[in-house]
C-alpha cells in the first residue's frame, strides 16, 4: 500500500503516464514491488535491461527520449525517467516513468525534484521493512512464548504423572549423572528425599558386579538403537537387592537432538515372589500326581495281602501265637489303608475330614509290635 501511494503522487506530480517500483530482494535481484497503468505481461519488455544497467552503474537518474522506430522498441514510451533509490549510499531500488505522449517531458527540475522524492521514499521504505522485521520479531516472540507456556503445562502434566505414578522413573544427564527421580523410585531405593541420590551416577544404583556389564550394554545399545531393556537388580539404601526391569530411551528437544536420558524401572518383586508360588505348587502337584499313582499300586497289593491274610486266619487255630501275629497283620493293613486313602486324597486335592481318635487305644494295638521292633530296653 505505502509503494503504491508512493508511485501514485509521483505520477500525479511529473504528469507521468505509466510507472514502476522496484526493490532489492534479499538475494540482491530486483523485484516489481509497485506498477500504474503498465501491462503486467510486458513490464519486463517496458522496463529494458539496458535502462537498468545504466542507472545500475551510474546511480544517478537517465532521462530518454524515443522517437520514430527507436519509439516502437521500447512499446510506444516517448520519454523516460529512471532513478536510482538511494539510501545511505545503497541503492535499494529503482523509480521508472514514462509518458507514451509527449516528447521531452522530464527536464532537469524534474529530475532533481524525483530524487528528493525518492530520497524520501527510500526513508519511509527502510522504516516500513523496520516496522515488518519488528512485526515479525514480535510475532515471533509471541510464538516463543506460546511454545514456552505449552512446553511449561506440558512439563507440569509430565511431573504431575510422573509423581502419581507406581513405576520409578529417573532422568540424567548424557553423562549418566541423576537429575530427577519420582516418589515410586524413592520408595523402591528406601530414600526419604530424591536429594540423597541427586548428582550422583545411574550406575550406583547397582550391584558392583553388574556397573561394568550394563555400562557395556547401555551405551552401545542408546548409540545405535535409542533404547535399551533388560530385567536387572537394583540395591536400595538398606542394601537390598529388588529385581526390576528396566527400560532406558533418550529424551530430545524439538531439533531431535539428544538433552537427557530416562529410565522407567518396575519393581518386579511381588512377581518373582508369585512366580516362586506357583514353580513350587506345581511342585506340589507333580507330587501329589506321584502319590496318587503310588496309593493306587500300593493299594492293590494291601488287598491281596488282606485276602490272604483272611484265608490263612481260617487254618491256623485261635490263641495261637500263628493267629495272633497275622491279626496284627490286618491292623497294620487297616492302618496302611487310612494313609492310602490319605495319600489319594491329597493327590485329588479332596478336603481331609479329621476325626478325634484315642491316642491310648492306638498305642495299645501296636504295643506288642513295638516290643519286638525296639525290644524292653
């Protein structure tokens, strides 16, 4: 709008006809930036290369005058007025009219006063590109601080789950030095402040015999995958060792490039303590299962000893000492039978039904059988 109002009170003052504004982009090549009354088509015709190079070189105005077929080369512009915008000895773009009427038009009161204008023109054109580069700064800053105040909720939402959350997390430098660890891994390390450990590197939170091997891990796998995970023990403040997986990943900026690392640790003990439960009640089962078989064997052959142990009692004679050694036979089957059935129902997970006995009754039974295994003494 200003180069457009620029050139329309030039135009109005000269009496000029047609006219052009142009201006030095940033790569040193002129722009149209402003035209009146001139086909776009053929403002690069209009405006001849020859006219350029001349106030180019000079920095001072060229005034022509065409006539005849010299007329018709430069599409019908009787007189030319060119001058160089100057501003604190740069040229920072250059003024054309031209009239397509008259002869001569442009005399030297013309030219003088152009430069004054322009010289004036070159002011206000340097503190509007001012006001655009301050424009955008401010939009700039504005966006910076927009992105900071997204970047600061952010990193309250980020702290905020990270103090709620049941997993550790911990933040260090590249060089492996703590920066920050959350609630969940205080408990875990038995800490009562996050400062205790502060500053101090990743690695003494393991076993001695471990710091060389994850260093030999952790580096090489961040450097060529970003990531590292791997279940490992870590030692609390109490000296405890507490199984935990781990998971290691770089944190970037919004260039990509690498500013912290951080480690996401899960205390796996419970697991481990339910993984032991269930090996050792599938222990438990593969016993019982053998039991079971064994109670079923055993079992079989308590019943051909019982069998026979009845046909033996039928011919041998009651008083005996024959007669009373094989009755001692059976008590001990039925006794053999109760752990049978005891064994079977272990191997079944079937409920014991407990029963009160008489301890005196049962002794006195296998008094006799005691005295000749361990005799009177």
């Amino acid at each position: 709008v200003l180069l457009s109002a620029i050139l329309d009170k030039i135009l109005e003052v000269t009496g000029a006809g047609r006219g052009a504004l142009l201006l030095y982009n940033d790569a040193g090549k002129l722009e149209f930036r402003a035209t009146k009354n001139m086909d776009e088509e053929n403002k690069n015709i209009t405006i001849t290369s020859d006219i350029i190079a001349k106030v180019q070189n000079r920095k001072k105005s060229v005034v022509i005058s065409y006539s005849g077929q010299d007329r018709e080369a430069s599409l019908l512009a009787r007189s030319i007025l060119c001058t160089p915008i100057m501003l604190k000895g740069d040229m920072i773009g250059i003024l054309y009219i031209d009239s397509q009427l008259l002869d001569n038009l442009f005399i030297e009161e013309d030219v003088k006063l152009l430069e004054v204008f322009t010289s004036q023109a070159a002011i206000a054109i340097d503190n509007a590109r001012a006001y655009d580069k301050l424009a955008n700064s401010s939009e700039k800053i504005e966006k910076a601080n927009v992105d900071l105040r997204i970047s600061n909720e952010e990193l309250a939402i980020f702290k905020k789950l990270a103090e709620a959350s049941g997993q550790g997390l911990c933040m260090t430098d590249l060089q492996l030095s703590i920066v920050y660890l959350n609630p969940a891994l205080c408990k875990f390390l038995g800490l009562e402040e996050p400062q205790e450990i502060i500053g101090s590197p990743l690695f003494s939170l393991y076993p001695s015999e471990l710091q060389e091997i994850i260093k030999d891990e952790i580096i090489p796998s961040l450097k060529e995958f970003n990531e590292w995970t791997n279940e490992l023990t870590i030692v609390s403040k109490s000296g405890e060792a507490i199984p935990v997986i781990q998971s290691v990943f770089y944190i970037n900026d919004n260039s990509g490039s690498h500013i912290y690392i951080a480690i996401v640790i899960t205390n796996i003990k419970e697991r481990k303590k339910l993984e032991e439960q269930l090996i050792q009640s599938q222990k438990m089962e593969a016993v019982g299962k053998l039991a079971g078989g064994i109670a079923h064997d055993f079992n079989n052959l308590m019943t051909a000893i019982s069998g026979y142990s009845e046909l033996l009692l039928e011919t041998i004679e009651p008083g005996t000492t024959e007669y009373f050694n094989v009755k001692e036979i059976q008590k001990a089957l039925e006794r053999s039978s109760s752990l049978t059935r005891q064994l079977l129902a272990y191997s079944r997970k079937q409920l014991l039904k407990p029963k009160i006995i008489n301890v005196n009754k049962i002794i006195n039974d296998i008094e006799n059988m005691l005295h000749r295994i361990i005799g009177e003494d």
